[in-house]
C-alpha cells in the first residue's frame, strides 16, 4: 500500500492579485486524478466518527471510497442518499469544525485530516454536469407547505417528495436559494451552482413560488386549510445594527443590504444590471464571522482601496472559517484587533468619513465561553472610510410571526420549536433553521430540514 501523504491534496485557487478584481470562484476545485488521490488518504474506519460529526449523516467513508475506485455515479448516489445540496455543502460547510474535525487520520499530529469537504464538491461538480432525471413519484401522502427556500426549506422540501408528498416552497424574494442566493458571495459560491442544486429538487416534483410573501400575499390561515402540514424556514434575514451616533449617515449599510445589492441585484456587474453599490475607497466592517469576512472581500472587489475590518476580540477569538480569513489576508484585508466602533463621523452633507473606535481589552469569559471584551478608558482613535458595513448578526423577519400570534415566540424573538421534533405550539406548523435557533451555518439548517421532513410524515400519517 502506497505510503500516505501527510498534507491534503493540493486544490488550485485564483491567484490573490488576479481574484481580487474579480468575482469568479477562488477555489477551483480537484480534478478526478487529484481526488482519487485524496481519497487514497481515508483510512475507512469502521464506525467512523465523522459520519456521526455530520448534521446530515453521510457515509462519508462510503463515498471517498467509492472515488478511489473512480466511481463517481456511485460516489454520488451515496452522497445523495442524505444531502440535498451537495455541491453547496463542498463549498460552504465548516468542515473544519465537523467532519475534519474528527478524522482519525487527523489526530495523527504529523497528519491533515481527509478533505471530506474538497471531495464532496468534486463528485456534486461531476453530478452537476450530468443531466437532470425527472422522478414520476406519486404524490399520494399529502400536501405540506415549506414557506422559506433557503437550505433548510430545500432540504425539507426534497425529502418530502422523495417520500411521496405533494410539496409547494413559497420564497419572498424573485429568486430561490435564501442566503444562498442573497447572502454567499459569487467568488465563494457561484450562483449557477445553487441554481443547478435548485433545480435537481425541482425535479424531484417540488413547486416552488416565488415572490410569496408569507402572512401578505397569502395567510397562515389558507396554509392551514390547503395543507396537512406546513413548515417554516424564513431564516433570520433582519439585520441588527449597534445603534451608535451616526448609523443614519449615508454610506452605512447592514451586512444584509449590501451583500444581497451585490449578489442579488447584480450590483457587481453595474452597468450591465442598473442596480450600483456605492463606489468607496475606505471601507471598513464591523465583526468577525465568515459574513464579514464575505462583506469585506466583496468590497475589496468592488474597488475599494483600503478595506479594515474591525474586531472587537483578537485573533484567537476570530470565528470566521480559518480558510476564509486566510484568504482575505492574501487579498490585503487589514485588521484591526481589540476595537470597537463608538460614534460614525459625517460632514455637513450628512456623509460617512470616519469611524471612531476605542481599544478593547479581554476580560472574563462571558456566556459563550470567550473573554468579554472591556474598554480602556481614553483610548479612541479615528479611521478614515466612506463606507461601513455592520455584520453583527441577523434578527427574526416578524412579516409572518407578527401575523400568525397564535405561533409561541420565545425571548429572543424566534420560533419556539421543539429541538427533537420541530414542532411547534400549533399543531401541524413545524420550524427549524436560522429562525429557531438564530444565525448559524448551512449545513445546520439542512439537518433541522431533514429531521423536519421525517417528524412531519410521521404527524401525517398518524393524522390520516
């Protein structure tokens, strides 16, 4: 047997100068020689913990292997027995901090773990390229409802109508994919990927409407008298700002804006789609995680010449994916650690020029476990930027939950559903992802999909 490598295969990227000034993919992805290699480095253990590390629970063993032996339909047929969206989980997902995570080979120290995530992307790419099979299932266990199409909805949606129902998505928005669509930059994840990933679910039978606004253009009410079920996956889409002196100067954006002007709305390719982002040379951005990291390498794309982020804890505490911050440090993304805006400064024409800030110092953990971040006393400073961007996290759209009063909110303002079950305090209404348990990842919001899917054919069929 040929002797591991200790590294993961090389996967090829845009090289920093050229991608900057773009919005193509960076991560180009393995070519079949290079996965095969790869997947060479799995040691398939028997009860593998990164089965049990994955929201979704693939047979990630079964699929690498299937690689090795350069079968793909088979790789993907395993793959496909689980997830949905395949070919956004490769790209997306914290592996890292899941399957990876826990690779036996891994806790080798002199060893990289198996890039599950980079073979995952490889055999959803082939499954992409191939055509699209129309299924003829019959529909005969009941209509359910899924208002939201971001992963949790698809998710739900497609393992519905695997299972024989009837299934309608209502999405808000003119395009389907939620954060997908809206919120993941196109250098990270190609709109073209979530539209093909997208449409295989549509083949499966699933009816997707969009520019459905859940609670305005239909009621709850006519939900519940068409459906044997319904649920709901609207995400957390509502941004939250700190509410410091300023925030109503021109050139103050949420995250939330100005990522879905960008993806969305094209703004990225002004003037072919007339729908600009405003052109600034100093931007900086609030926050730490994978959306700010997005926000912020956006801009350095859209011409900015400076671009700073600003992070309230230091480097230690960064919870942006390490790959993502890695590459805005080859894109030039400057840092500024251990800060915290106070005051957005403007001129007399009501725009944005500077932002101070204040030195923070890290005290005693808080309820998440980090250090809480103390101020020090006389310590602001100023940075010059035409632009921020707040990527502090995201709050509960209430358009549906302030129409629906009988749906119990918890104190957080997001559905109370059960964890084990996705139930909630309305019989046959069931909710999971980012609006249950607030902003977190995709492939989290796929498993609150999947388990939605299977407590809601079980409500149904005892119903009936």
């Amino acid at each position: 047997m040929a002797k591991r490598s200790y590294t993961k295969t090389y996967m090829p990227e845009q090289a920093p100068e050229t991608r900057m000034h773009n919005f193509e993919e960076v991560a180009l992805g393995y070519d079949l020689e290079s996965g095969k290699l790869e997947a060479s480095r799995c040691l398939q253990c028997k009860n593998a913990p990164c089965i049990d590390a994955c929201p979704v629970m693939i047979d990630i063993p079964g699929f690498i292997k299937a690689i090795e032996d350069g079968d793909m339909p088979k790789a993907y047929e395993i793959i496909a027995r689980y997830s949905n969206l395949p070919a956004i989980c490769g790209r997306v997902c914290p592996q890292e901090k899941q399957c990876e995570m826990v690779c036996r080979l891994g806790r080798n120290k002199r060893f990289e773990p198996v890039a599950i995530g980079k073979l995952e992307r490889l055999v959803a790419d082939w499954a992409l390229e191939q055509p699209i099979e129309e299924k003829s299932t019959a529909f005969d266990k009941g209509k359910v409802a899924v208002i939201g199409s971001g992963p949790s909805g698809l998710t739900a949606a497609g393992d519905l109508a695997k299972l024989g129902y009837d299934v309608t998505v209502y999405e808000a928005l003119h395009a389907p994919g939620g954060v997908l669509t809206y919120g993941i930059p196109e250098f990270r994840l190609p709109k073209k990927v979530v539209r093909k990933e997208i449409a295989i679910i549509e083949a499966l039978g699933v009816k997707i409407e969009t520019n459905v606004v859940v609670g305005k253009t239909i009621t709850m009410d006519e939900i519940q008298q068409n459906f044997d079920a319904c649920y709901i996956a609207v995400g957390a889409g509502a941004p939250n700002f700190m509410g410091i002196p300023g925030t109503g100067l021109n050139g103050v954006y949420s995250s939330s804006e100005y990522l879905t002007r960008i993806n969305l709305m094209h703004g990225y390719e002004f003037p072919k789609y007339d729908t600009p982002v405003h052109q600034s040379k100093n931007v900086v951005v609030i926050g730490g995680g994978n959306v700010a990291m997005d926000a912020a390498r956006s801009a350095r794309r859209m011409g900015a010449d400076k671009v700073t982020i600003v992070y309230r804890r230091s480097e230690e505490e960064l919870p942006a994916r390490e790959e993502e911050y890695h590459h805005s440090l080859e894109e030039k993304i400057d840092y500024s650690w251990l800060s915290n805006p106070t005051e957005y400064l403007g001129n007399d024409k009501g725009e944005l020029v500077g932002v101070k800030c204040i030195k923070m110092a890290l005290g005693e953990p808080d309820d998440s476990g980090r250090r809480r971040p103390v101020p020090i006393p006389d310590s602001e400073f100023i940075i010059e930027a035409d632009m921020v961007i707040e990527a502090i996290g995201q709050g509960a759209n209430k358009v549906l939950l302030d129409t629906f009063p009988e749906l119990a909110i918890n104190k957080w303002g997001y559905i109370d559903a059960d964890e084990e079950s996705c139930a909630t305090s309305v019989p046959g209404i069931f909710a999971g992802g980012d609006i249950v348990t607030g902003a977190a990842t995709v492939i989290l919001a796929m498993g609150a999909g999947k388990l939605a899917a299977k407590e809601i054919d079980m409500y149904v069929t005892n119903k009936k």
